[in-house]
C-alpha cells in the first residue's frame, strides 16, 4: 500500500521547483494533488496545468488551481478546488514564495510589501479555511515552508528572512491550536536547486541539491511514517536532514527575583546567560 492512498493534497508554488518535485512525489505514493500556482511556461502555459497533465498522463491524479492565493477569497478558492475535485483536503504544504533580494537601504516599500503578501499573508488565506475543514473533519497535517534566511539571516534578504521568520512563528501557533483537532503543524526549511541558484552551482551541487531530495522529507512529514509528531522545524537538503530549534541558556534571575540587579550584573553573569544549555521547542513553552 502506498504512503498516501486516499489522500488529498493541496501544494502551493507546485508548478515547478520544489513544489512539483513534492506533487509528483505525492501522487506516485496514492494521493490526489491540487497543483496551485501562477507561473507560465515558455508557450504561455500555466506550469500547474502542465504539471497537473504530466501526473495524470502518468496514471495519478491532480487538477491544476491558478488562482492567486495571497487574497482570502484565493485561499478558500484553493480548498473550494480540492472538494470539488476529490472531496476532501487532508494535506496542504504551503511552499509558494518569492525573492525581491536588496540591501535594506536599497530596499522599496514595494519590495517589501509583496514578498510579505505572498510569502507569509498568502499562508494564512489558504491554511484558515484548510484548518477550518480539517477541524470538523478528523485532522491532517499542514507544511509550512520557511527558511534558513529567516531563522538566521542572509545578507540582502531582510524582506524575505521577515517572511519566513514569521512563517515560523506562524507554525508554531497553530501546533498549539491543532493539537486537539488531529491537526499536525511542521515548518520545513529547504535548501534546494532553483532557476536563481543553478548558474552558480557545479553538477555535482545540482545533483546534491536536487529538489527530489527535500521531497522525500516532505513525504516523511505528511505520512503516517511521522506517526503524530507535531511543532517540529526541519532542515532539509540532498546533503543534511535535521531539526531545528530554539535554545535557552542556564541564565540568571531576573530583578523581580533579585531586587537591585544591574546591567553591570548582567555584564558579570555573561557565562550564564549566553552558554546554551538546552533545546526548547514550543511545546516546552506550553505546558
């Protein structure tokens, strides 16, 4: 049997990149995938249409969604695709984004304004009505896709690492707020080929940095294989998998439990509060 026989993912950003390498993935393991995304090929053709037709010719089955997904009525348009074409939305990993790189000081309120609305508003357009069918309908599991830009920085990309810093956090709520509805939250941060980064890469780089890599790990997450891990970041890349985390040092105690702390007290105790003791995941912050 298959990983994901029966059942239905939504996928942003699918048209190409990472998120074709997750539809086509997705589909070879049973499941039904709604291909959204604006982009066109050479010809003039929406890359989710061609996508969409190369897994069904293939024997799977997908329908393509061009709708812009970074308005509300987009989102909902988005869940309103996958139950008119299969009834149910099980998965949604929200993978759409884009670069507006600049320096902040060479950085236009334009720039800023629409990496933010596709790269973070367009999660809450279509993660509110998927969460919402979800809830009433036994649980799933949504991805959301951040970046190593965002957790720790990348010169040039301070609208970008904004967006996916807040993705972060965005995941890290609605962990919380799915928990009792079966929803399973992950924030995945990729590294992978691109159009932008493939000049700059040898051939062995290209082989490494396959999208097909990352997806596995992406199958890994909305697959029962996870069992019901929940709140997890992962790194993702053809050279390393792993989590990523917040940590707290042993740190000192503040001046409501010290009365007459100082900076300079802080200044002393630096050993304490900067020496990373532990890894903390939200949930340490929940119980």
């Amino acid at each position: 049997m298959a990983l994901l026989d029966g059942k239905v993912a939504l996928i942003t950003g699918a048209g190409r990149g990472l998120g074709e390498a997750y539809a086509r993935l997705f589909a070879a393991e049973g499941a039904a995938v709604v291909i959204n995304d604006l982009g066109r090929d050479e010809a003039g053709q929406f890359t989710a249409e061609g996508v969409a037709q190369s897994i069904r010719a293939s024997g799977g089955r997908a329908v393509a969604h061009t709708t812009d997904i970074s308005t509300v009525a987009g989102g909902t348009s988005l869940l309103d695709c996958a139950l008119t074409a299969f009834g149910r939305a099980d998965i949604l990993v929200n993978n759409a984004g884009i670069l507006r790189d600049k320096s902040l000081l060479k950085l236009d309120e334009s720039d800023w304004d629409l990496v933010l609305q596709v790269n973070l508003k367009s999660m809450y357009c279509t993660t509110k009505p998927v969460f919402a069918w979800m809830k009433e309908n036994g649980g799933g599991v949504i991805v959301n896709t951040s970046s190593t830009s965002g957790l720790v920085g990348n010169f040039g990309q301070s609208n970008y690492g904004a967006s996916k810093a807040g993705v972060m956090g965005f995941s890290n709520v609605l962990t919380l707020e799915g928990v009792k509805f079966g929803i399973r939250v992950w924030t995945l941060a990729p590294a992978a080929l691109s159009a932008l980064t493939a000049p700059l890469m040898s051939d062995e780089m290209k082989e490494q940095f396959a999208p097909e890599h990352v997806a596995q790990t992406a199958l890994y997450m909305v697959s029962s294989l996870s069992g019901q891990r929940t709140g997890h970041t992962l790194f993702a890349s053809g050279q390393s998998i792993r989590e990523l985390k917040l940590v707290s040092a042993e740190g000192i105690p503040g001046g409501g439990y010290n009365p007459g702390l100082t900076a300079q007290d802080i200044a002393a105790a630096e050993d304490k509060v900067y020496r990373p003791e532990k890894a903390l995941t939200i949930m340490d912050f929940a119980k």
